[in-house]
C-alpha cells in the first residue's frame, strides 16, 4: 500500500514518455500528485498519462522541447 504524501500537490515532469522521466510520473502519482507530463513524444506521453491516471491522479500532456525557450 502506498502513501499518498503528495496529495494535494502538482508536479511538472519533463521526458515524462520514458525512461527515468516516465517513472518518476508513475512514482509522483502513486504518491498522489496531479501531474503535467512534458515529453517530445506525445503519443509515449500519453501512455504514461493513462497509467498515472489509473492511480486516480489529475493527469495532462503536452508535448514539445522543454530545451527550447
């Protein structure tokens, strides 16, 4: 059972599609965090949204270069 210590709370992760991006998203919603998840690859983006939102989290995409301002 996890603890939800971040419930309430909003969270922003870059290259959220994979890798350690994307399981940070999962880590940050288990633990209760409403998350914008920033990745180059929406379409991997959005499969990670579908997983953080199955931990009954708020749950956005957005695609682009966070690099770029």
């Amino acid at each position: 059972m996890h603890t939800k210590i971040l419930e309430g709370r909003r969270a922003v992760v870059t290259g959220a599609g994979s890798g350690i991006g994307a399981a940070i998203a999962l880590a940050y919603a288990r633990a209760g965090a409403d998350l914008l998840l920033a990745d180059l690859d929406d379409t991997r983006a959005q499969a990670v949204a579908v997983r953080c939102r199955e931990a009954g989290v708020r749950t956005l995409v957005q695609a682009g270069d966070v690099s770029n301002e």
